[in-house]
C-alpha cells in the first residue's frame, strides 16, 4: 500500500479537523491492538504485507533521530478483526541499529500484533506527540476506491530505542465505543 504522494502533511491532533467519528481512534494512546481487540469478537491478527530493511525519508530520519545511511527495518501489517476487511494498515519503521534480538523475535510471531509484545506491563513504553493526516490519494490494495482516509503517526520510545508507527484507519473499521478525544 502506498500513502500517496505528495506527502501527507501531519499536523498535531489538536489542530486537525478529522471526522468526529474517527477521533476517538486517532487519540488512542495506549496499545492499538487492545482497542482493535475491544471492538473484536474474534481474533486481532496481523498479516504482514511487507518486512524489508530500507532508508527513511527525511521526516522519518528526523523522528527516528537517525544520520543519514541509517537504514530500518520497515514492517508493513493489515491489522484485521477474524477473517474480516481489513480495519487497519499499520507501518512499522525500526532503526536497525536498535533492532536487538528482543524485537527481532518479537517481529517473527506470525500473526500476533506486536502492540501485544511493546505494551506489555513493566516496559515502560511511551508514546510521543500523536500527529495525523488527511491522506489525499492512498492506493488500498484490491480496490480502485478512493475513499476518504485518515492516519496518525507517533514514535514509540522504549529505552533509548525509538519506533516511528503510522496507521491509516480503513473504511471497515468499526466506530469506537468510548471516544479517547482527550486520550491518556
Ligand atoms: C504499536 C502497536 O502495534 C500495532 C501492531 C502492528 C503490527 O503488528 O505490525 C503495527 C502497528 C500497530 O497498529 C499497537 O498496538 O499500538
């Protein structure tokens, strides 16, 4: 899946304007797998689309405090509700210097989303500044549609090491049940 060009211009939660009945996904500051998981009868899964080491572009650089030739290691994942539409695209970006061997096994649990593994108690995992974006020619895979879609993007930090996670909520993703506007 690709988040269009030109690129999207994310600005801070508090000062963009998406639709009411998205906000409450958008500010979720806890794990994303668990309030998929709220909203889910069955299983939350993940099918990894995409697991390839590249070079960010200069705002992922940035975010990710990396000097330029510092590559990642990029994970791209359909997060779906059983063997429902997809509800979520989800991309992962990981320094590889910070890949250690604990997210590197991490990333080799088939389907189980790795918010289960990041959010675990005791990680002391925080999240940063939530910003989000209009994305204005998003290609969905299996579909010529262009609906209207939204994505956040936040950096994850865990002990020094940093994760720059964007999700772009899909048009099956379900409303929430307890709106987050104000989040944690
Ligand atoms: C970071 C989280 O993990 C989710 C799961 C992902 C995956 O398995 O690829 C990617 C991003 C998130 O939507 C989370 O739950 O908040």
């Amino acid at each position: 899946m690709s988040l269009g060009s030109p690129v999207p211009r994310w600005k801070p939660l508090q000062r963009a304007r998406p639709p009411r009945r998205l906000r409450g996904w958008l500010a979720q500051r806890g794990s994303f797998t668990a309030a998929l998981r709220r909203h889910c009868r069955g299983t939350v899964r993940a099918q990894v689309i995409r697991h390839r080491r590249t070079q960010p572009g200069p705002q992922e650089r940035r975010l990710l405090g990396l000097r330029t030739g510092e590559g990642v290691l990029l994970r791209e994942t359909l997060l779906r509700c059983g063997t429902q539409a997809p509800w979520v695209y989800a991309q992962t970006l990981i320094p590889l210097k910070h890949l250690h061997s604990g997210l590197r096994s991490l990333l080799r649990r088939g389907e189980r989303p790795i918010g289960d593994l990041l959010f675990r108690p005791g990680h002391q995992l925080r999240r940063g500044v939530i910003t989000v974006a209009r994305l204005e020619h998003c290609i969905l895979p299996h579909t010529t549609a262009r609906p209207e879609l939204w994505a956040r993007r936040s950096v994850l930090r865990q002990n020094g090491h940093r994760l720059l996670i964007t999700e772009v909520l899909l048009p099956d993703l379900p409303q929430p049940r307890q709106p987050a506007w104000k989040g944690r």
